[in-house]
C-alpha cells in the first residue's frame, strides 16, 4: 500500500494538469481511507519505517487536507500565479508528513520532522499576500530552529545511552535530579513550539496571517500535529520526570489557553482570530498528553483531528470572503448573509464545529480531556470552564460579526458561491461529523 502511496505522489510531482492532481489526490485519499475499514495496520515496513493507529489517522488527515487544500486553490490556477511550481510544493510537504507519522526511529522522525518546514516557508514566502510575509517566515523559522537543536543532541544522548533510537527500544529515564529534568525540558520544547503552546505561540498568528490559503489550511490541519504526535512519542521515555512536573504543563495549556481565548475577543482580522483559536484548542490537547492517562490520550487524538478540519475549513471560508472583498477585516466584512446567503450555513455549521458543539468530533474530544484535567485535579475546574465558555464567545463573536449587520457599501454584487467551494466546505464538514459514529476508534485504539 505504502509503495503505491508514494508511486502515485512522484506521478503527481511529475503531472502538470491541475485536475489530474486534484482527482488523484481526492481518490488517495478515499483508498487510503478504506484500508481502516478491514482493521489493517502495518506494523513493520522496513528501513525504520511503521504506521500504528495513530500514525494512520494523522496520515489519513495529511491526504484528505493536501486534497482539499489544493481543490480550493483554484485560484493559483487561474491567475498563472505558478501553479507546477504549487503543485510540487504541496506535494514535497505531503511527502515530508507521511514519511514523519510512519517512521519508527527517532532519528528519522526528526529529519522528517524537520524537513516539514522548508515546504511550508516557500509556501508563505512565494504566495503570500502582504510584504509582512518575509517576517512571518523569519519568526516561524527560527522559532522552529530554536527548539530543534536541543532536540538533536537529546536524541544523540539517548543513543549514546541505550544504543538504538527505535520506537519502544529506547530506555526510559526514571530517575530524578537536575540533569534528567534540563534533558527532559530539551526534548519536549521542540514539540511544545510547533503545537504551539501559550507563550512560545507569537509565531502562528504571523504566519497564518500572512500565508495564502493553502499554507494556513496545512499549517492548522496537519502541520500543527506534529507536537502533539511528537510529544506521544517521547514523553513515555521520560515519564518519571513527565509526572512529577505535568503541573507546569497543565497550568500553561489551561490558562494559557482561556488568556488566549479572550485574546481573541478583541481580533478584527478573521484569521487572526482563527490562529490564536488554534492556540487555545492545543493548549487543551497539551494537558490531556500530558496528564498520561488513557482519557487524555484519547481526547488528544480526537481534538487534533478534528481540529484539524473544523480549522482548515474556516481558514477555507476565510479566504473565500477576502477574495470578494479585498478585507479579512470583520469591521468591513459584514452582513455576509444579506449577498451569500447559502454561505452562511457552512459558516454556522464550522463555527459550531469549532465550539465543540454536538455532533462533531470536537464535543467528544473535549469531554475526554475535561474529564482527565478535572479527575487530575479540581482546581483546574476553573481554567478549563473559562476556555471552554469563552471558546463558544469567541466564535459567536466571529459568527455575528461577520454574517449580521450592514454590508460594506461599495460592495454591490458578488458571486455567492461556486460548486468547487462548496465541494471543499462538505468535505471539510462530512468527516467532522461522520467520525462521531466511530469515536470510540480513536479513543479506544489511541
């Protein structure tokens, strides 16, 4: 399967024809999507290779979103803004997060790891919007590199230590002290920038902001996961320093995550508040992983995937309203629902999802991480309810802003959605809510 996976992204690389990529790329996609059907999981391929549960379904997100992110930038297409150059851009990326979320060598995991970010910074460097964008691209580069190093020479140490860096062979440390603890510390920050979580976040909101439609939709689905598929991979190594220091990480994922929520009470500019909306949904998912507890694993699965679709969707309607209006100002896009009407409905229905209301993914995902912060400890009740209330203010913010009120005068008639787009929002929506009949799969397996 893995061989066919990979003969049919180098056909893509070499295919010049738009739809010929866009229709491979969605029937990957589904194949790839079936293979879960028959409870097939290859636990060995070779060369330091493997894909368990939660490689595939993070590998299974990193094909649906790359299919859906090129089918909604059509755009790049029509206007001969490079679009061979785009399309082997999004296909190297592709490429780089398969080979990461089936690799069983730390080593190769961090290479691959890595390399995830050349794609994206000429993604956002090459079709960007604004002249900010070579500043975005600095900020997300060398907030990324900062962490990278420390994790090099942690993962040279525990070879030195153990003599292998193979999944489930590397020793773990379990003993206290202070040179475990700095050793803990530079493995996990690389995985805590890239998620991100509050205070190492300034990155993300720059480089969302600046970064076309296709970067902003990778970068919330699929490139955000990385830290989170990281840190379930290297904190059982150190789990007698992980337990004794989770408060930290809980109290910077909960309170961190309600600071940013009202953060993003005062955003004018639609992708701005989406961003910072990430931070607060990882922030969650940092104190679920973090807790080692079967509840905050499960809910952590189940928040990163369909956070990464609810977000990737409304990064996908974002743009949308910016290509009619020239603004993603929610001061100038107002009144949506007067001249697009039937696009109100996708917003309503993606901005629930991103509330976690019922039936999506998200609502069980947040059950299971509430359960295990709060049976970890009751005091952090209080920080969880505040992010969790202000989570639904935020995207009723979003929602009223944007669809209620008087429209922009200048603005006297737009197209009020074609079929590709609104191809793209059920794509992003159906699975989002599908997978809630299945959701004990990714709670049970994870």
């Amino acid at each position: 399967m893995l061989k066919f996976v990979f003969f049919t992204l180098l056909m893509l690389s070499v295919s010049r024809s738009w739809v010929v990529v866009q229709s491979c790329m969605l029937i990957v996609s589904f194949l790839f999507g079936l293979v879960y059907v028959g409870d097939f999981f290859v636990s060995n391929l070779g060369l330091g290779f493997g894909v368990d549960s939660i490689g595939y379904i993070l590998i299974l997100l990193s094909f649906w979103v790359t299919a859906l992110v090129i089918k909604g930038s059509q755009k790049v297409d029509e206007v001969a803004n490079y679009p061979s150059i785009f399309l082997i851009v999004n296909i190297a990326l592709l490429s780089s997060l398969v080979l990461t979320f089936s690799c069983s060598d730390f080593l190769l995991f961090y290479i691959c790891f890595e390399t995830s970010l050349i794609p994206t910074l000429i993604l956002i460097l090459g079709w960007g919007y604004q002249p900010e964008r070579l500043q975005a691209g600095v900020y997300m580069l060398f907030y990324t590199l900062f962490g990278s190093l420390p994790l090099l020479v942690s993962l040279i140490s525990l070879y030195n230590l153990g003599g292998t860096l193979v999944f489930g062979l590397v020793p773990s440390i379990s003993s206290g002290g202070l040179i475990p603890f700095i050793w803990y510390v530079c493995t996990v920050f690389a995985f805590v920038v890239k998620l991100p979580m509050f205070m190492v976040h300034l990155w993300l909101p720059k480089a969302h902001v600046e970064a076309p439609v296709a970067g902003s939709m990778i970068l919330a689905g699929v490139l955000l996961k990385l830290g989170g598929y990281g840190l379930l991979r290297v904190c059982p190594i150190f789990i007698g320093v992980g337990v004794s220091v989770s408060w930290v990480w809980v109290s910077l994922g909960a309170v961190g995550g309600a600071i940013v929520s009202v953060m993003c009470l005062r955003q004018t500019d639609i992708k701005a508040l989406i961003a910072y909306s990430s931070v607060a949904h990882m922030g969650l998912v940092l104190c679920g992983l973090m807790l080692f507890s079967w509840w905050g694993l499960g809910g952590a699965v189940a928040v990163m995937i369909g956070h990464g679709l609810c977000s990737s969707g409304l990064f996908c309607l974002a743009n949308m309203v910016y290509e009619r209006l020239g603004s993603r100002s929610l001061m100038i896009s107002k009144g949506l629902m007067n001249f697009m009407p039937s696009m109100a409905l996708w917003w309503f229905l993606l901005s629930a999802g991103n509330m976690a209301a019922p039936p999506t993914i998200n609502l069980l995902g947040e059950i299971s991480l509430i359960v295990s912060v709060v049976s970890w400890c009751k005091l952090s009740m209080l920080a969880v309810g505040i992010l969790s209330f202000f989570s639904a203010a935020y995207t009723l913010y979003m929602f009223s802003m944007s669809q209620h009120g008087k429209y922009f005068s200048s603005l006297f008639s737009c197209c009020s959605g074609q079929v590709r787009e609104y191809l793209v929002l059920m794509l992003h929506w159906l699975p989002l809510n599908a997978m809630v009949l299945k959701g004990g799969t990714l709670v049970v397996l994870c």
